[in-house]
C-alpha cells in the first residue's frame, strides 16, 4: 500500500498513543487534580445552568452540562467552524499529543482505574453494550444468562446477538420480593443460574427500574468459581452495564472483577451529550469481533490497503466506532472526568448517598408509600423507586411536576414513581420534595 499522508499520520499517531504517551498524559492529569473550589456544594450546583425554580431529580436521565464541560464544547465547536479540515487532521491523525480519542480514553482510564490501551470510545450504554454482544463468538447450543430486571437495551443486546448465532438467553429473578433483597440470595442465585452452557452472564449494576444496586465484586468472584474447572475456551464471561453506578459509586471498576463493562458518560459523570465508553480486559478484547468500522487502528487500515484479513488479536481501538461525529462533544469528555476528580469521587458517592438516605427514609415513613429501593447503602445508589398508594406513577410524576419538582417514571413492565438525587441538590430540596409526596395521601 502506498505512503500517503493520511496513512503516516494514523500510523504515527496510534504507535505512538500504544506506547509512551500514556504515561505522560497520566502524570499530567495526576498533576491536576486537588483544586479545593468544590469544597461548597453551592458551588457545584452554580456550575450548571440548571433552571433555578425547579427541583432536578432526574438529571441521571441526561445531564446538565457544567461550565467546564460546556466552555470546552464551546472551544472545539469554534474551532470545527473555523477550519474543519485541518481541526479534524490535527485532532485525529497527526501527534499522539493532539490526539483527542486518546486524550478521551487516558481520562476515563485514570477515573476508573484501567489502562487506555482497554478502552473503546462509544456514544451511550446501548451502542457499548451492543459491541459487546454481538462481538462475542457465540454458537448455536451457546447461552448467555441474564435476569428479569436489566433494561430494555441490555435485553435487546442479547436477544438480538443470540438470534443469529442459533445461541439462547435465559433471564432468572434475583429475588422475590422488594421486602427481601439480600446479597447473599442474588450472588447465589446467579451462582446456580450458571449452567453447563453459559458462556456469558449479562448483569446491571444499578437497576434504573428499582435503585437496587448489585455486588459485583462477589458476582465476578462467583463467576470465576464457575470457570475453574472449565477450559479457557469454555469460559463464563461477565458484562456489566455500569451507567447508573460510574459517577455515583467508587470509580475503580477495574477492580470489580468483570470482563466487560459498558456506561455512557451523560448521566453521572456530567459528561457532553453523546459519549460513553467500553471496557474490557485485553482477553476479553481479543475474542470479541468489531461490527462497525474505527477510526482508531492502523492495523485495519494497513490490513484493508493491502487486502488481507486483519491480524489478531483484537485489541480496544477496533471497536470504537469511527465516522465523523459530533467531535466537539466527544472531545470534551476530559473535562468532565477533571470536573468530577477536582470535586473528589469519595465525597460525590457520601454526599449522593446522604441525600438519597434522607429521601427513602422520609419515603419509608409514609403510610401511604411502598419504597422498594432497598433502605440498606450498600444495595443502592442514587435514585428512590416508590409508589403512592391509589396513584399511578405517570399521575404521580405529573402532580410533582406542577410543583416544580422534576420526578421520572421507571420504563419497565410495572412502573414506579422515581426520584434521583445528586451533587446539584441539597437536603432542604429533598425536604421540600417529601412535603410534596407527603401531600398526595
């Protein structure tokens, strides 16, 4: 194949994001953090240009974008209209140093403890988790286990991977009851759920659907009790959708234990519209087959010139998929990832767990409401699902919206009324709130 410049440039820029380059961006994102701006959540909240006579309880729906994120997008949108062609040649071909899909993937890896090299850039959870699954080498007789409370796009995922392969899917409660949410009842259930055929087990983190929030870290451990007696080949894999746990909880997913882990980044992270992100361990990587064509992998470039098949194994970079998209949105993610580390991750998760602890106990106390998030921290996260006795949850949605309060409905079969808080709130909203739902006995 013929040297052209854009060949040079692509090859120059990913050798070289694969090797030395990490580090350094690593040490200067280190460098950064500890800004004690934050210290007053008042000044978190005047970050966002959120209308102020509302109470915003459902920003994990679509985020808000604060100024850092929104004077960044502000940034590289001015300068695409100025001169699109050589913004898009310097930010996507040229110096690993100007390279925006690295800059991306080095942040979210120094977030969530990984490496760069793991990381495939997505628009949202969807499109991460249906990579996944229709990446994977499923056959006919292969099947992938789930449960009865993922979403529609997870479910979906499967469904539609499985039906081409000849695989199965088989969903299995975790618990029975709201009343009864154990642990130790949901690792073991999904422990015995595994079966001679599973090769894949399919789980979410926080379900938007209740606000109960799983353990990983013991589902991964049972899952690897499963695979030691299996060939490699025979493995039990584990996908995590994380959208509703990254920016809430603690952000070393690496550590949990999975081997794949989807989030878009426009809900809790307070990322720009349009972003998300896979990652995988680099086995994982190298198994799975890319669906749609990157931008970001001069082996399939080289591979395509020269009409050959690519070499594997595969790696990240082939399953982010390329295309021109809204660049300035998707070079922005830094920016979010910064705002979020200058704020400190640990005080986020205390103060979204002390705000909603005071919703479900103010919920829990009203005669005329069924919580059925879990009361227990440490089986949730940052949303409270009830129902008002006598009311559906559209009708309950409605009336707290004509008092300024902005609730959402769960999208499931059975929906409950919801109520999400974050850093942007404060007690005495959560207060107000409780008045509001009080008043609908």
């Amino acid at each position: 194949m013929p040297v052209n410049r854009r060949s040079f440039l692509i090859g120059s820029s990913i050798s070289l994001a694969a090797g030395g380059l990490m580090p350094v961006l690593a040490q200067a994102e280190k460098a950064s953090v500890g800004s004690d701006r934050y210290d007053d959540w008042g000044a978190v909240r005047r970050e966002f240009d959120l209308t102020p006579d509302y109470i915003h309880l459902g920003l994990f729906y679509l985020t808000s974008h604060p100024r850092p994120v929104r004077e960044a997008i502000e940034k590289y949108r001015r300068q695409l209209d100025a001169n699109p062609f050589v913004t898009v040649e310097t930010s996507l071909f040229e110096s690993p140093e100007k390279n925006m899909p690295l800059k991306a993937s080095t942040a979210i890896a120094h977030y969530i403890g990984g490496d760069a090299n793991d990381i495939a850039l997505t628009q949202n959870t969807t499109t991460g988790l249906a990579l996944l699954y229709h990446g994977l080498p499923l056959r006919e007789g292969d099947e992938v286990l789930t449960t009865n409370h993922d979403h529609f796009v997870h479910h979906e995922s499967i469904r539609l991977a499985t039906s081409r392969c000849g695989a199965t899917w088989r969903k299995i409660p975790l618990f029975d009851s709201y009343d009864s949410i154990s642990a130790d009842q949901m690792v073991d259930r999904i422990r015995k759920g595994i079966g001679p055929k599973t090769k894949v087990v399919g789980v979410t983190w926080v379900h938007s659907a209740s606000g109960l929030r799983l353990p990983i870290r013991r589902i991964a451990d049972a899952v690897a009790e499963a695979n030691a007696g299996r060939d490699d080949k025979d493995r039990v894999l584990l996908i995590v959708d994380g959208v509703h746990g990254v920016g809430v909880e603690d952000p070393n997913i690496v550590a949990m234990g999975c081997d794949a882990f989807s989030a878009g980044t426009h809900k809790w992270i307070f990322g720009p519209r349009g972003t998300g992100f896979v990652w995988a361990k680099p086995a994982m990587w190298a198994i799975l087959r890319p669906t749609i064509p990157t931008f970001t992998a001069l082996e399939l470039f080289r591979a395509w010139g020269e009409e050959k098949e690519p070499t594997p194994p595969a790696r990240a970079a082939w399953f982010s998929p390329g295309g021109f998209q809204a660049f300035e949105h998707h070079w922005a993610l830094p920016e979010a990832f910064q705002f979020h580390r200058e704020i400190g991750p640990g005080r986020i998760t205390a103060r979204i767990h002390e705000l909603n602890h005071q919703m479900k106990e103010g919920l829990a106390g009203m005669p005329h409401i069924q919580l059925y998030t879990p009361r227990d921290e440490s089986l949730s996260a940052g949303m409270a699902c009830f129902d008002v006795k006598g009311m559906k949850a559209g009708d309950v949605v409605s009336r707290l919206l004509e008092q300024k309060i902005i609730a959402s409905t769960t999208p499931y079969r059975v929906s409950y009324a919801r109520l999400a808080c974050g850093v942007v709130n404060t007690p005495e909203e959560v207060e107000k709130t409780l008045g509001a739902v009080r008043r609908l006995a």
